[in-house]
C-alpha cells in the first residue's frame, strides 16, 4: 500500500573545441517523496515524507583531451612510426560527480507529549537539528541536545509523533573523480587496440557512511565508517576487429 513520485528539472550542455578539446556537463535537481510507511500502525493512510532515495541535486561533468603529440597533431606531426607508437595517440578523460546525501532515518522516537509505539522521547525544537556546515564533523554531525538519551527513562511504548526523515538533515554528499589515459592503436584494416589506464576516485576522496540516529547509543549523532572505495588503479588491453 502506498506511492510514490518525482520531479527533476535536468539540463545538459555539451562543447566541442577546436584542438581536440571535448567538455560535457549535466546537472539534475529534483524532489522524491514517498508514502508507503505508516507512523503508527493505527494511522489510517501512510506517512507523506521525502524518499531515502532523494538526493536533491546531481552534478556531473567530464572532459575529453586529445594530447597533440604525435603523428597529425601539434608537436612532432612528422614523428617516425615508433616514436609515435610511444608518444603519440593519447587521451587524457576526466570524469568528476557531485551527489546530495541521503536524508537520514530516524528510529523510535517521539515528540514530547502526554499521548500513550516509539519511544525515545524528543524534547527539543525540530528546527535546531540540524547543524550548519562549518559546525558538523564525524564526532557531532546534528545537534543531540533535544533528545533524551538515557536508556532507563524511555517509554514502553507511545504514539509517534517525530517524522520519519526530514529532508534539511542529511548524510555527507559525495564527489567522486576519475581519471583515465588512453591510447588507441592502428593495426590493420579491421583491427585495432586500446591501452587504457585508468585510476578510479583519484583524490582519494572518503565518503562517510550516514550518522548513527538511535538516541540511546553511546555513538549518537556520530559517523563511524566509510562507504566510499579507496583510490584504485585499473590497466587494460583491448583488441577491436
């Protein structure tokens, strides 16, 4: 029971330049919301709230360069055959994506009220959760005071008040940037190879893992691990024919 829906607005821009220059870019900003949870088991209709799968703006670009070395090109166009076979024939890509974080998940917790199934007990103001960005690291990424944390002191059991997820509390986004050479090789009529060497998050750039969110745990409103994969090198040959 339940649905779903989305709305993006999407724009792409693509240039060819005059020596072997190529740029491409796109970006997507959009809204995805969901109602298929309830947050009671005896509300009548699901919950409206924004999807864990919104990610409100999407940033991708890549480059393309034709390295003018070699036979044809620039600099040494007279090259002989195995000087060019060497320095000639290369493509330097570029490839960079810039990614909203997912809105976090909150578990059992309930606005402070005087109603009788959450229950950890919130008693502070929703709009002082979330922390600007110079204020957030791995050890305090959202305010934790309005939460009680004390394990003895939480309720059986109550009716939930405190949404589900909202969308201005968010794990970190992530920018990932690849990079690749390329070169491309004549062999005879209908065959021809490609080197590529290829080297994936090149700045080795970590991205965190979202916030721990259960009020009643000693690592709340803290980032413990990573999801990202640490640079990696990739070498491959490939024949066309």
């Amino acid at each position: 029971i339940g649905y779903s829906w989305y709305h993006a607005l999407q724009a792409r821009v693509e240039k060819r330049f005059s020596h072997g220059y190529t740029l491409q870019a796109s970006y997507t900003h959009s809204k995805y919301m969901q109602a298929t949870e309830f947050l009671n088991p005896t509300d009548p209709v699901p919950y409206r709230m924004i999807s864990d799968m919104d990610r409100p703006n999407l940033f991708s670009m890549s480059a393309l360069w034709e390295i003018p070395v070699g036979q044809g090109r620039r600099y040494f166009s007279n090259a002989p055959g195995p000087l060019n076979a060497i320095i000639g024939g290369w493509q330097l890509n570029a490839d960079e994506v810039h990614q909203s974080g997912q809105p976090l998940a909150w578990g059992s917790i309930t606005s402070n009220c005087t109603c009788t199934t959450s229950s950890i007990i919130f008693t502070g103001n929703i709009k002082d959760i979330p922390l600007p960005a110079g204020q957030r690291s791995v050890d305090h990424w959202f305010n934790t005071a309005g939460f009680n944390t004390v394990t003895a002191q939480q309720l059986a059991n109550n009716i939930r008040t405190f949404p589900l997820r909202f969308s201005g509390i968010r794990a970190e986004g992530q920018t990932i940037f690849n990079l690749s050479l390329i070169r491309n090789y004549h062999i005879a009529e209908r065959l021809s190879a490609q080197f590529r060497a290829e080297v994936y998050n090149a700045l080795n750039h970590p991205v965190f893992s979202t916030p721990n969110t259960t009020p009643t745990s000693s690592a709340f409103g803290t980032i413990t691990s990573d999801v990202s994969e640490p640079r990696e090198w990739q070498f491959a040959l490939k024949f066309l024919f």
